[in-house]
C-alpha cells in the first residue's frame, strides 16, 4: 500500500493523529505498524516521537502557517503609509489624491516590487485606510486667518454669549434646484437603474438660523438674497426671543456686511450682536449641515415637477427638521466650534 507523508491530510486529522499515535506508542504498538494502521511513512511517525521526546507532548498541538513571505518590509509598508499622508502631486501624479493603482505606482518607483491591485487594497483596508471623498478647501482660503478665528474670536463671542445670557445662531443660505441630488439604489448587476426627474431648471434659496440647544428658524425667500432680505431675516430672529439678547454668526457674504446690516447693528447694541467667521470657512458654519442634510436625505431624488411644487416639499422637509431637536444638535457636534 502507498504510504501518504501527511501533507494531503488536514491539519485538525494531523494533529488527533499523533496524539493517537503516541497513545498507541504507550500501549506497546510498534512504529511500523502505527504508520501502517494511519497510512502514513514510518519516517513521519518517528519524527513525532522524536519531537515529543525532545520538546514535549505539546510541540505535537498544530500550528498556524506562516504564509508567504511578505513583499514589502515594515519599513518599506511604514515609508509608503507616511507618502499616503502627503499629496499624491508631491510624487510626480497629476492630481493630490491617491488611488490603489497610484500607489502601487509608488511602491515600484520607491523599491522596484509590483504588487498586485487586489493586494494592495486589503493592505490599505488592513492598516484602517478606506476610500473617501475630500473635502473641498478653496485656495483662497487663510488657514492661519481659521485656527487664529478658533483659537481668539471665537472664545470671545462664547464668552460674549455667557455674559448675555444670550441666544446663539449660526445662519446661512442655500439655493435649492429643481435637478435633484440622485444617490444610490442597490440594483441587479449590470442593469443600471433609471428614475424620473424633471428636465426643467429652476430653484430658489432658503435662510435657515439654528442653535445649539437645537432650535432651527428658516425662510423660504422670495429671490435672491440682500441685505434687505437678510435684514429681514435678522428681524424675524430677534422678534422670536423678545425677551432675550441674541448674538448670530454669519459667513462673510457681501449682503451679511453692508451698511444696511451695520447700521441695524449698532442702533440695536444693547441687545443684538453680529459675527462673521472668515472667508471660505463653511466648516465653521454647523449651518451648513442643514444644507448638506436636506438635499442629501430628505430631498435626494425628489419628484417635484414645478419650482412651486419644490417648495411646498422644502416647507414640508425643513418643518421635519425643525422638529428634530437631537439631529441640529448633532450637526454642531460635527463642527470645529464644537
């Protein structure tokens, strides 16, 4: 009969195998005929002996496969995650953002090993890495001018609302469009799903004010946003706490700044302050989450035909919202200011 040397057999049957083997040993059986009861060489079953006798029952328990030997160091892993970290154009690519194919670029350009995709992809996803999307950080914005509005100015208006007593908002504006955010909709492989949007264009904007401790105030406007619609807007804040100071922080738009807003201002002083966070920071605006939440959730792949239509939804969803006190105080907790 041919004799196996174990390496068709599994490593759980190999393993109860030379325990049994040595429990035979015990018992008087001889070498040859417990390789002939197992089917396996008489040079197998002596190494199991030999190596029981030398290291101990235990060195017999299985043990887990090493694996082929990496491709690239810890060193050579740590070098190319610390590139991860820059600007994939301080490489020589095109563009800052790195794809699995720019970095197996990399690593062929740094130590001249090729791996495949489909590998370099479970690493990435193994050390915690994911695919994201960016986000968007004008040129013209003043990083310096940010961390010193974080770290100066915005002490300043906390303690401003401290010594008031006051109520703080954030506010902002947003166009809606008629064209929709669309999504994603699991389908068949294959077979991409189509859904009905209208062809028309149009849209409008909404100002919405909202506080920490989860109030939100908004208005669909009329037209186009200026300081007298923003004036307005200020007026409507204000009537709703008559018996309260209030302070609003606001972007730096020109209709947020003119001489009409300065004007009401300073004549309303005693009871009504107004910031403005630098230019091109909507991260420090938690307003800015009303938007992103609204078109990305409550109005993704929305059916409305007419601009009259799209607003009587958007009433509708921001009247959702207003009624969720926990969600606004959640989009201050994904803030900076927070």
């Amino acid at each position: 009969m041919k004799r196996d040397d174990g390496r068709s057999i599994s490593r759980d049957a190999l393993e109860n195998y030379r325990f049994q083997a040595l429990k035979l040993r015990k018992n008087g059986w001889r070498v040859t005929k417990i390789a002939e009861a197992f089917g396996l060489h008489v040079k197998s079953i002596s190494r199991w002996f030999v190596k029981a006798s030398k290291h101990g029952e235990q060195s017999l328990k299985k043990t887990k496969a090493k694996g082929a030997k990496p491709k690239l160091s810890i060193k050579e892993k740590t070098e190319i995650i610390n590139c991860l970290k820059e600007s994939a154009m301080d490489f020589g690519f095109e563009t800052p953002l790195w794809t699995a194919k720019r970095v197996q670029q990399l690593i062929i350009k740094k130590h001249n090993i090729k791996i495949h995709i489909s590998k370099i992809c479970d690493w990435l996803k193994k050390i915690g890495l994911s695919p994201q999307k960016p986000k968007k950080n004008p040129p013209q914005r003043n990083e310096k001018l940010v961390k010193r509005w974080i770290k100066n100015e915005w002490p300043k208006i906390n303690e401003h609302r401290r010594k008031w007593q006051a109520i703080l908002y954030f506010i902002d504006e947003a166009g809606i469009s008629l064209i929709p955010y669309v999504g994603r909709t699991w389908a068949p492989k294959g077979k991409t799903p189509t859904i009905s949007v209208t062809g028309n264009r149009g849209g409008f904007c909404v100002s919405s004010g909202i506080t920490p401790a989860g109030k939100l105030i908004f208005r669909i406007e009329k037209g186009k946003v200026n300081s007298n619609s923003h004036l307005d807007f200020l007026q409507k804040i204000i009537k709703q706490h008559p018996k309260r100071k209030v302070i609003v922080v606001a972007d730096n738009a020109s209709s947020h700044k003119s001489n009409l807003i300065r004007g009401f201002v300073e004549s309303n002083k005693q009871r009504f302050a107004l910031y403005h966070i630098p230019p091109y920071s909507p991260d420090l605006n938690p307003d800015e989450h009303i938007w992103s939440y609204l078109k990305a959730y409550e109005l993704k792949a929305h059916q409305a035909q007419t601009v009259s239509e799209l607003k009587k939804l958007t009433n509708k969803k921001m009247q959702k919202i207003q009624r969720n006190a926990n969600l606004i105080k959640s989009f201050f907790m994904k803030n900076k200011v927070a």
